[in-house]
C-alpha cells in the first residue's frame, strides 16, 4: 500500500501552492486571466523594479502608452492610469496626448485629477470596426515632471484594474475585457548621490483578478405562462433569443453567451409580429408580450392573433421589438387558423436605438449621447437612455459600445 500524507501537510501543500500565484509589484499586473484575453498595455521606455527609469526633480517624464492586441482586435480601451501625486505632477494640457492615428473617436475624457494622481480616458474606433487594432499600436503618450526626491526608493505610474479593452474579434465576446497584462513604469526621482540605486523588496502584493465563466445553456422552447387565449383563436407560440442578454452571443460570435447579461432589466418585452403572404405582400400586425426565463437565457410568450382573423395557410412572419433589427422567421410558416402554432427560434440582432429598422450613424450618435462611465452623459433622456441600453444592465458603457460594433455588420433588419 501506498503511503498516503496527513491531512495537515496536503493543506499546507495546498497552501503554499496558492501563494505561488501571487504576484509582486516588480511583476506586470496580471488585471486578468482569461484564455482568449491577450492584449498588453505597457510603457515605452520599458523598465522594471530592478532597472528603474531615472529621473531629477523638474525633469520632464513623457511614456508613450503602448498596446498590443496579442489575438485581439481591440475597438476600444479604457485607460485609468495612477501615480504618486507627491512624487509627480501633471503637465496641464498636454498630460495625455492621444494618437489618433490608433484610435480617431475619444468617448469620454481625458480626466486628469492632480489630487488623487490619476488620468482616465476612454478612446474607441468610431463607428468602423474595420479600424480595430490587431498590431501593436503606441496610444498616447503620458507626460508628468518629476517632483519629489525618492530617496533612492522605487515609485510606480500604473494602469489600475478599471483599465479594460475590448475586441471584435470573432474569437472573443462582446462584454469581455481582453487585457491579460499591464506593465508599470518605475521611476527613481533625485540627484546625483540618488543614484545608482539598489533593489529592495517591493513589499506590497498583487493577485491577478480572474473572471470564472457561466455555464452556457442550450436553447429549447420557453416554457412561458401567458394569457389563455379564447376558444377557436390562432395562437403563435414565441421562442427568441436577444443578442447581449441570457443565452445569446452576438453577430459576430453567436454562440459566446458566458458574458452577456443573465439579469436583464426588463423581463418582458413588447413584440411586433408581421403576416406576410408568400408574395412578400404585408397583411397586417399583431402585437404580443415574449418573458424573459432565467433557465434558458430566452425570452418566450404567445401572440394570440384572434378567432377568424386569419386562415389556415401559409405565411412569411417576421418578429420585431425595441432596440434590435427586425428578423425573419426562417421559410414560410404554416399557421393555424384555429390553433396553436409553435414558431422556430430566432435570434434578433441588437442595435436599433431610433427603431427605423437599420443600424447606423443614428443610432451610434445616440447611444454616444448616453454613454457614461467617467463622466456625466453629453444628452440622454429617459427613454433614449432605456434604448440605448442594448445589453439592458442598466449601464451604457463600453459593454453596449463593443456590442454595437459587433453588430454592424447587419445593418437592415429583415
């Protein structure tokens, strides 16, 4: 028989396993550890804790802001950048100055706050996913001056863990922040007799921050309660998945679902339904109420179209509801005139905010007006605000911005 350990020394094995995995400062800051996540944002002049930038009081620091997208395609990033405001201060105007060669549209800022030592801006590709960045890119470059001796010890301009980028890549998803490193700058500040110094222990710890992903959930019929219909009336049963909710991806990666928004804020959404003949000629609308079900990650209900409005024939139906394109269900649907009819799934792309049944400049105006993570939005009343929520969480930021994105490449709905 094998000899087996004690409990106590398996925990403490386990134990000194997890404490492998943390980091010190003197390391890159792991912000997270996602295996499609492999953008890097770094400073240029590189250095480290051992080799550290060396810099005398009312010397200029300018670090040009580098990013390499590894297999992403990254359509916008958020930068949130600290450093000591003791030992630096800013340079007014130009403290940031963005390369627009990398990203032409700023969303908000920048925001330069001299007393907590911090710059934040959110930088994106406009309305052109064809300008993602998919090759390392300098960004922007930094500019501080260098203010308070050191002392011979080490002090850091750092990205914080809000800085995020996304991608368009088909490979990842719409709400997935892809940056798996940030890389500090270190700095020595003093005279001559400051220098050369010699490493000492950092002291302070960083664990990476990771994201555990949700089980994605198969699609099948909503099993939804609604209204009992009257006697005799034709029935249409509603399947639907939304893309950027529950078990939907998105156009450019339906399948990825982890990260969309499994608590929507609205559970039950108005929809439209179209009765075409198989000529394509309109024969009228009907309206009905689809639910959200957590189990599936769909939204489900019935349209009850009503007794002897409509025979039983073949019919060319198309479904729309707010902030999403219209969409076709697939060949012609043989419908009841006096009974049930369960219709086939169908996802609906998301982006429509001015319901005209197309995805463009519009809508991307709108939802810029709406959009709010640093500051205050530019000009957003309520039900713009609702509309351009496209992931429906509450928040319009750059979850709702790279879904968009995504989007686009289906501009008119059906």
């Amino acid at each position: 028989m094998k000899n087996k350990l004690p409990s106590y020394l398996l925990l403490l094995f386990l134990l000194l396993g997890a404490t492998s995995i943390v980091f010190t400062v003197n390391k890159s800051q792991e912000l997270r550890s996602r295996a499609s996540a492999s953008t890097i944002v770094s400073f240029s002049p590189a250095s480290s804790f051992e080799t550290p930038i060396q810099k005398g009081i009312n010397d200029p620091v300018a670090l040009d802001i580098m990013l390499n997208p590894g297999a992403n395609k990254v359509s916008t990033l958020k930068l949130s950048i600290s450093y000591d405001s003791g030992k630096f201060r800013d340079a007014g105007a130009n403290t940031l100055v963005i390369n627009r060669n990398s990203f032409p549209a700023t969303i908000e800022g920048p925001v330069v706050n001299t007393s907590s030592g911090t710059v934040k801006v959110t930088l994106s590709v406009g309305i052109d996913p064809n300008l993602a960045i998919s090759a390392p890119t300098k960004i922007a470059t930094l500019n501080l001056i260098a203010n308070m001796r050191t002392n011979g010890q080490r002090t850091r301009v750092s990205f914080e863990t809000s800085t995020q980028a996304y991608s368009v890549a088909p490979s990842d998803h719409a709400f997935e922040n892809v940056i798996s490193t940030a890389v500090p700058a270190y700095f020595v500040i003093g005279e001559g007799g400051d220098f050369p110094v010699s490493p000492t222990s950092p002291g302070t710890t960083f664990a990476p921050i990771t994201v555990s992903p949700t089980v994605a959930l198969s699609p099948t019929a909503v099993p939804t309660p609604t209204p009992t219909p009257l006697p005799n009336s034709a029935v249409l049963n509603l399947s639907m998945l939304l893309h950027g909710v529950g078990n939907s991806g998105d156009n450019t990666n339906p399948t990825a679902s982890t990260l969309s928004n499994k608590e929507p804020q609205h559970g039950d959404r108005k929809v439209l339904i179209s009765f075409f003949n198989t000529s394509n000629v309109l024969l009228g609308t009907k309206d009905g109420i689809v639910i959200y079900d957590k189990n599936t990650g769909m939204f489900g209900g019935t349209v009850d179209v009503g007794v002897g409005v409509i025979n039983t024939d073949d019919y060319i139906l198309k479904v729309k509801t707010d902030r999403y394109l219209q969409k076709l269900f697939p060949g012609n649907q043989n419908v009841l005139g006096n009974g049930r009819t369960t219709l086939p799934i169908v996802s609906l792309v998301a982006g429509d905010v001015n319901g005209d049944n197309t995805i463009n400049v519009l809508d991307y105006n709108l939802l810029m007006d709406c959009y709010s993570d640093i500051g205050a939005p530019k000009l957003c009343p309520e039900q713009q605000r609702v509309l351009a929520d496209l992931n429906d969480d509450s928040k319009i930021n750059q979850t709702d911005y790279n879904l968009f994105i995504r989007e686009i490449a289906v501009q008119n709905g059906d």
